[in-house]
C-alpha cells in the first residue's frame, strides 16, 4: 500500500448507500468508482460502469479497476463473487460472509450454531410443517421468504398456513430454495439496531445502540443513542454485535438488528452487512460515519472514533409522497425556519413510499431536536 | 423553483475548493458541475467540462447547463462575467463585488469609501513615490501587485524602492494596471480571520472568529475559535465582515482575513469572495460547513447555522514534501494512532510546498486536539 498514491474502491450498485460513501471517498482522498444498474443512479456522480451486476463478465471488468470490492446491496449472486475471489480478486466482505446476508436460513443456522440470541424459528417445507409452528407459538408466526426479502417484503405475519399459500407451490418453495423460514412473533418493547465495523485484519468498532421505529416495515425513525438504555443493555448489544461479525466472517459495516423484550433480551431480527438505514445518524451524529468507517474497513484500514458528535442525534427517513415531490420545491420554507437541521436527498426520481433522503439533527436536548427533525420533515413532505 | 427537481450549481475552476463542495452537494441533492483546467482536476469527480475559463465561448457553453455559476477561484476575466450577466446568467459573486477581489487597490479604494479599518496605504506609480511611503511609514512597507497574487505571491516586504525594481519598470507596471499597492507594516499581535456567507436576498451568517498562522505567507494552522477573544473584539469583526460583505456587494462565502493590533484594532488585510482555507475547520467544526453554506448562498437558499459543533476546532495544512508522497501510504499508521482526527487529502499530484490536504479535530479541549492533530501531521509527513 505505502507505494500506491490511490485507494480505489469500487462499489456494486448505484443506490443512495453507494451515493453517501462517495462523500468520505472525497474527504480522504480515496478513489471511488462505481458499477450501477442505470445511467441516472443515485451514485451516478462516482459511476465509471453501468451494467448487469448479474453478469460475471460485467462485474469482473469492473473489478479489475479498483483495489477492493464492495457493495450497495446483497444482491450480487455468490456464485460470481465465489469466481472472482478465486480469481484474487479482493471482495469485502468476502462472499463466505455475504451467503449468511443472501439466504435467512443459512443465518438462522449459523447464528445458532454460535449460540445467539434468536426469535425460536424452524425452517418448513409444507404447510403441515408450518401449521406445527403455528399452534406451537400461540397462534401467529413470521413467515420469511430465505432470500429476496427486504424492508419489509418477503415477510408475512400469518395465523395459518393458507395465508402462505402462493410461497407454499413447488415452484414458488424451488425459487426459494425448497424451504422457507417461519419465526415466532416476539412481544417486544421497541426494535433497537447495533451498527459496527470490522476489517480483515479484525478489528471491531461499535457505534452506540440506537432505537428503530418501523412504519409499514421501512425504517421510519431512528434514535441515537436509544433512550433508557442501561450500561448492562448497552454491552449486551456490543457483546452480539462482536460475536455475529465474528462468527459471520463480517468485514465493513454490519447492522445487527434486534428486538428487545420486557424482561431485557435482545433477539437478533435482521442482518445487514453494509452501511444501513439505522446508521445514518452518524453522518453527523458520530466522530466517524458509517460510510467513513465502511470504506476504512473494506481497505483494511484502522477504524475511525465512534463516540457522538452530541448527546443525542435523531434521524427521519424522508419517503417519497407522489411522482412529483422531491422536496427540493420546498428547502427554501424548510431551511429558512429549520437553520440546525441536515436536509440529505438522494437524487432519485420521485415515487410514493421509495427512500427518497433523510432529516438529521443533533444537539444537547432530544425532545428539542425531534421537533426540530419532524417540523422540518412536515415541511418537506407537505409544502 | 418549486417546480423544479433540481438545483443546478456550476463551479468554475477545479481545486480543492470545488471538490469540497461536491460534498454538501451530495448531501442536499444538489445538481453540481465544474468547469476545470485540466482532466486530472481535484474536483475530477464532477467535472463535466474541461477548457479555458478565460475563453467567453467556454465559460458561455458551461453556463447554459447550470441555474448559477460560481467560482473555486477569482481568476475569471470580469469582462466574460460581465457579458455572461448582460444575457441573464445568475452569477454569484457577482462580477461588481468580484472586481474588488481581482485588484487590491480597487478593493482598498472601496473599503476607504467604507470607512472600513485598514493598515495604511497608498497607488504608487514609480520608486519616488515608494521611496516617500517607506520613510513615512519607519522604514520599511508591505509592496503588493494590485492583481495576480495569492498565498504570499505577489507580496514582498520592501525597505527601498530598489528591492522592487523588477515590478517598477514600465512593462511590469502596465500588467498591474500602472500601479502598485503599498501599505504599512502592521505590528501585530496575531492574525485572525472572519469567515461569513451572505445571499443575493441579504441574509448574512458568520463564523466564530478563527486565528491563522501563515508560514512564508502560507495558511499553516487555523484554531477555532481564535483563543483569547473578548465579546467586544468578536462584535467588531463580525460587524467589520457584515459591513464589507454588504459594501462590496459580496454573495457566498466571504473569509475577511485581518491583523489583531496591540490596541485591539482589527485591520483588513485580505479579503476571498469564496470558501477559505481559514474554514476548512467548519467541515467537521460547525454545523453548517462553508461549503455547505457557499452552496446555499449562491443559490438564494437560507442559510444554515453557524455555531460550532463542538468548543474548541483545529485544522492545520498538509503541503507537499517532495513529488512522491501523497500522504495515503501512511494514512495506516496515522489513522491506527489517532482515531479521532479526521484526514482530508485532495487527490492532488505531490509537489513541494503545493496544498495537498489538511487535518482536522475538534472536542472539549484545546491543547488535546492540538496535540492529536499536530502528531497526525507529523506521520503523514514524515510517514
């Protein structure tokens, strides 16, 4: 490395992720390049390839640009980043760690084989099996689809094995792998998410636990650090955290989100191995963002503070209303009364419901700032 | 512009300062896009054209892509600025506050109008005239070219006429415009620098007053704020930078670079009509960054606010040692010691002297930060 006068990184996928690490990128002095799907990405302004992720030939002329590979989302298939890697080509995290991310199964087998703390779950081929579950935990289960799930699709709460009729076809169960996932319906208290990186030569950071409030499955709001938490709970989350990045083979960001129930477990709910939803409060609200501490991870490079910027630090994602409101028409209304808040859009086209950017603010007094966010907010989504 | 998706800002040069104001762009969904000299420009990442800003044809082309141009630097010829605002284009800084920043007897004529405090100064045409200044002013006088100087160019410490011949003949006199700036030799106790915005709608922000180490006329170091200030000293020099900003008609970001006099007077010494090395420390140090706000400014947006994030801000310069380091082969060992300190480099080829960087901490104690990034410093340089 002490001969190179570039880092390069290279990132699959254009989306909002691959946008904001662009921005550490800058400050560092690293090179960013970017494989998207489309000429009008989100990362557009760092995309040096548009292509079909899906692709070996694609992804590998790609790869050939760049000292690392990273990415924006789990989607590029194992079996090319499998080649690549035989082929030296560096992939972080490697492709043993992003199965685990691909396939909710080889999670839940994994975890257990690590002995973490999990909602019960089964893996079921039928709906006699799943039925079983069914009447074994109350009444009500989570159904998942292994693969192809998220914010909140491929997720099902379901009374009976009639309302997973459509997953429960052999053709449908084949394009999921034979079988699906059902969970029990953990009574929680609220949702939190512990954020950390690790680098290959594994070394571990946490950022502080935060609380997650979810909104017709897609994180809505995001408290940092999570209110009321005790020191107990705090190094619980960090102890997990730690042991899934570990035990999962995790390089960059890892988001680790749980459940956290009335008599103060933790359960692992979802895994996401890159920067996350959950974390965009540390743009901000953190010594080092989650982008920063990404791009230093997946380069093997020390990992930065991640102690608060602030007290506390509260983060709204801002979804899109219409076709038309990308909420640029209204930063004038919302800047002039809102002078501390962080407006952040993405550049995408407006569409009901997509993630179209986030509100941030920090500060000293958390009920001051939530106003401050959810006004600002308001403004935006309304005019 | 509420009907509009997006804002369209074109940067006119491609230095450091254009590169760090990609970043606020990709945070707020700006539309950003530079004009540079060349193909391997700091600012690289969103350059969408690469020609002459001193041909009008070029800068013309550059303005039909963008809702506002604006500038890295001061160097445009005003007559293309003038012309491009005779056919509409929005320019900010506007070419008639540009004017003051292009020549330094324009601007000391103007801040005289003002009654703005200034060393003392006078427009000398030949060695009689400087001769007559020197001797009453001790012996000894600052002699300035009225155009074309930056970072201690163009700038020399004279004691006789004879020290400046090169610049008294008469082909050197008529580049400057017939005639030279001299102005006395402050005593100084330190100098210190106002960093404010201000938008065509006047509203004006500034800074907490910073205080600036040069080294041979180059920024060295910059604490934030400038230690030691009474109320009174920082009323004066945010009134002194409101009064030029709205005199001189300035929009964006303008950094009022003064010296502190044993009696406590501020006096003008330069003036920037852009983001200034002097609030590099903003990025993380307050919560609105100059390049941030420079954005905001020049696209008649409110402006954010300017307290800072944390008590105490450094930031010290990285110049180039020699044609090789680039600093990112010891970011390893810099980052591994120091994890709160946040590294900016500028994707600049390594030349002796040239700015290629700089180094960033803020927290609760001063002498901390100073040593953390005085050592981080230390190992980029030294490796």
């Amino acid at each position: 490395m002490s001969n190179k006068s570039k880092l390069r990184v290279g990132v699959i996928g254009g989306g909002q992720l691959a946008r904001m690490m662009i921005v550490p990128a800058i400050n560092l002095g690293l090179d960013i390049k970017v494989l998207a799907e489309t000429e009008d990405s989100s990362a557009a302004l760092a995309a040096t390839m548009v292509g079909d992720y899906t692709k070996f030939d694609v992804v590998q002329e790609f790869a050939k640009t760049v000292d690392v590979i990273t990415f924006d989302h789990e989607h590029v298939p194992l079996e090319i980043l499998q080649k690549l890697e035989a082929k030296g080509v560096n992939v972080q995290p490697p492709s043993k760690a992003l199965a685990f991310a691909q396939n909710k199964l080889h999670m839940r087998r994994q975890l257990s084989a690590l002995n973490l703390p999990m909602p019960e779950w089964a893996a079921v081929t039928d709906a006699e099996e799943l039925d079983q579950f069914i009447a074994d935990h109350g009444g009500v289960a989570i159904l998942k689809t292994p693969i192809g799930g998220y914010d909140g699709k491929g997720v099902r709460v379901v009374r009976s094995a009639d309302e997973a009729s459509d997953w429960l076809t052999p053709e449908a169960l084949a394009g999921f792998g034979g079988e699906l996932l059902v969970e029990e319906k953990v009574e929680f208290v609220r949702e939190v998410a512990q954020l950390s990186a690790r680098n290959p030569s594994g070394e571990f950071k946490a950022w502080p636990l935060v609380q997650t409030t979810q909104s017709n499955g897609v994180c809505a709001e995001v408290l940092a650090p999570a209110p009321g938490t005790t020191p107990a709970l705090l190094e619980l989350s960090v102890a997990i955290a730690a042991h899934v990045a570990e035990g999962l083979g995790v390089t960059g960001v890892l988001a680790v989100e749980m459940f956290q129930t009335t008599d103060a477990r933790l359960l692992i709910n979802e895994l996401a191995m890159r920067p996350h939803n959950s974390g965009h409060f540390s743009i901000e609200g953190s010594v080092t963002s989650q982008f920063e501490q990404h791009l230093r991870a997946v380069l093997d490079l020390p990992l930065g503070e991640t102690e608060m910027t602030a007290p506390y630090a509260i983060m709204v994602n801002l979804l899109g209303v219409d076709s038309k409101n990308t909420f640029v028409g209204q930063y004038r209304k919302a800047m002039a009364l809102h002078p501390t808040v962080k407006i952040h859009t993405y550049g995408k086209s407006a569409r009901s419901g997509r993630k179209m950017g986030h509100v941030t603010a920090v500060g000293q007094i958390e009920s001051a700032i939530a106003s401050e966010v959810w006004q600002t907010v308001g403004i935006l989504l309304n005019g």
